[in-house]
C-alpha cells in the first residue's frame, strides 16, 4: 500500500460502509489479492435488533458479533478496516479519492458503496425508542419472534395491508389500525375479513409502555387497544450523501416505499468504477442478499481490475517493441515464458542442428 500524504493511502479499491454488504466484498476482494480498505462509521441499520435471522448457520446471531467477526475475516486476508466516516468521494487523475471526517484520504482504483439506508419511522411519539425491539416492520426478520401475539399493524401507506396479510401466518391476532391512511378497497376489506383482520378506524396517538415494553396504542379518540407488538412501515431513504460527489443520486423505488441508487445486477452505476451494494442498492435486501450482493459486486470489480492490468501489460509490452512486429524471435521468447520445454515456437519447427536464415 502506497503512502500519498499523511493518514492517506493508496489501494486498489475502497469499501465505504462496513456492514454485511461491505464486508463481504471486503473479503473476496482480499482473497483475491487486491488491497482493501474498509471505511465504516459504526452505524448499522440492524443494531437495535436482538438478533440476525434468515442467515444459514449463524440464524439469531447478534448483529454486533456478526460484523466483529466480518471485520476479523477482512483482516485476516490483508484488508483493513477504520473506524471513520466518509465524508466525501470524488476522481482525481489518478483514480478516486475518498476523504473522512478524520482527516484521512484514500485513493482507489475503484470504489464499492456500501452506506446502507435510513429508516423514517412513521411521525408517533415512541417509535424510536421502541424500534427492533417490539416495533417491526420485516416478517422474515422479526416475525417467529413474536409469532401467537397480539400484533397492530399501523396504516401509513399503500403496503399496510399487504403487512398484515403476512404477519397473520404468524399470529392470530391481527390488528390492523387505519392511522392516517386512506380509505381501503373492497378486496382489501374482504381478504382481511377473510383472514379474520380486525380493523380500527382513528389515528393512533401514542405508545402505552408497561415494564419497558410495549403493551398497547392510544387512539386520539380516547381508547386503548391492547398490543405486544406495532409494525410499522418505514419510508426507506438509501444513505447516498457520499456518492454526491460523482454526480449519484437515489431515485424513488418502483413501489414508492423509499429511494436507491441505480445499479446493474452486479452492482454498477451510471459512473464507470464504482459500484453499491446492499440497502443502498436495494431497499428490499435483508442480511443474507446483501451479503451476496457485496460478493457479485466485488467479483466484478476484480473481474475489472484483472482487465485493465493485461490491457497495461499489453501496452508495456507493445511499447518495447514499438514496431509491433510479430518476430520469430518474440514468438520464441514467449513461448519459452509459457511452454518451456513443451513450447512450439518457430525455433521448434527448424530440424536439429540447421540455423536459423536470417
């Protein structure tokens, strides 16, 4: 690793974000030999959770140990993971440089996102405290957890409905309460009545906390209904302030449920040499797809990489012959590189002992 200025380094590529995504990148890149450095703030979108779920041999493991032991692999190939935030990215002639609140800079030769999204929880006194912990809003992630409880469904939006569906596999107990949504569809009411939903009318104005947890909702018409757990639906903001720089910017998801920022499905933007993966690259992923997501996308930065290295070898090479003759001379000397004693260069086709014509 090439030293440019003080606390600053160059590497073949940056990771900003060292969550699942992030470090699971990390780690191919490094396997495959590419110097690494790993930018993370500390702020994973999963930390108030008890545990990661869905995750083949580590289901339930607690999501600080999980990333303590992505970091642990990252280093163990050579990466190197700092505890900073990016605050910027941008090109130089040489590549792209990433600059941190710290103070330290990076060049890369390619950069891979990874900040992850933000969820805004709906406007009600409570929720965030409350967050991961009794107020859910994923049924894969959450749902075993609190499955036989009586679970309230907070209408905010157009996918409410579509929440209490699923949570009602888990528990019999589904309540859903309209909020500040609008009116419902006949065939909303009538699968709902189908699957037993009871529905409330009124907007819910407050969380009835019991014992540090939750034991219902206030409706702002006086009653209180009696809950063990509220899901919510938040808007889903991708953490895209660092890519500013390269002119990326989110865009509102097709289900109009938060914004990402536009990738191919390796990972690729609009700006050649950087890729996103993870929440910042799909709102929808959960722990096990963005880890994959981070792999895709690290395989085809090196894939990259490898290309334009031979393309550098190749115009080495063709330098040192300027002509850009294919000489006998050249085709021997290459196939001794490659072949040794099974090369068939021109040499081999001359019968023992008679020169070469010059």
């Amino acid at each position: 690793m090439t030293e440019i200025a003080n606390n600053s380094s160059d590497v073949d590529v940056v990771v900003v974000g060292g969550g699942v995504a992030g470090l699971s990148g990390a780690v191919t890149l490094a396997r495959s030999r590419r110097s690494v450095v790993v930018v993370d703030s500390g702020e994973p979108r999963n930390g108030p959770a008890s545990g990661v779920h869905g995750l083949l041999s580590r289901d339930g493991i607690a999501p600080g140990e999980l990333l303590r032991a992505g970091r642990e692999e990252v280093a163990a190939y050579g990466g190197r993971v700092i505890a900073d935030r990016a605050v910027s990215a941008g090109r130089d002639s040489d590549g792209f440089v990433v600059a941190t609140a710290g103070g330290r800079r990076f060049r890369a030769r390619r950069l891979l996102v990874s900040t992850g999204l933000v969820d805004r929880l709906p406007d009600l006194d409570g929720l965030r405290e409350r967050w991961g912990r009794d107020v859910l809003h994923c049924p894969y992630c959450h749902g075993w957890e609190v499955r036989d409880q009586p679970v309230g469904v907070l209408a905010t939006g157009p996918a409410a409905v579509h929440q209490a569906l699923l949570f009602r596999q888990l528990s019999d107990q589904v309540t859903l309460f309209r909020h500040t949504s609008g009116d419902l569809g006949e065939e909303e009411w009538e699968k709902l009545a189908a699957r037993g939903i009871a529905v409330v009318d009124g907007e819910v104005v407050g969380l009835e906390i019991e014992d540090d947890r939750l034991a219902g909702v206030r409706l702002a018409s006086g009653p209180r209904v009696p809950l063990a757990v509220l899901v919510v639906a938040p808007r889903l903001e991708a953490r895209d302030d660092v890519l500013a720089g390269l002119g990326l910017t989110a865009t509102e998801h097709p289900m109009a449920i938060g914004d990402q920022v536009g990738a191919d499905a390796a990972g690729l933007t609009a700006v050649p040499g950087v890729w996103v993966a993870g929440n910042v690259a799909d709102v929808l992923d959960g722990v096990p797809a963005a880890a994959a997501a981070g792999v895709r996308a690290a395989a085809a930065i090196n894939a990259d990489l490898v290309a334009a290295d031979t393309d550098a070898a190749l115009a080495r090479r063709r330098a040192g012959n300027p002509v850009g003759a294919f000489t006998p001379e050249a085709e021997a000397a290459l196939c001794e590189r490659a072949m040794g004693d099974r090369r068939h260069g021109l040499d081999g086709l001359l019968p023992a002992g008679e020169p070469r014509q010059g």
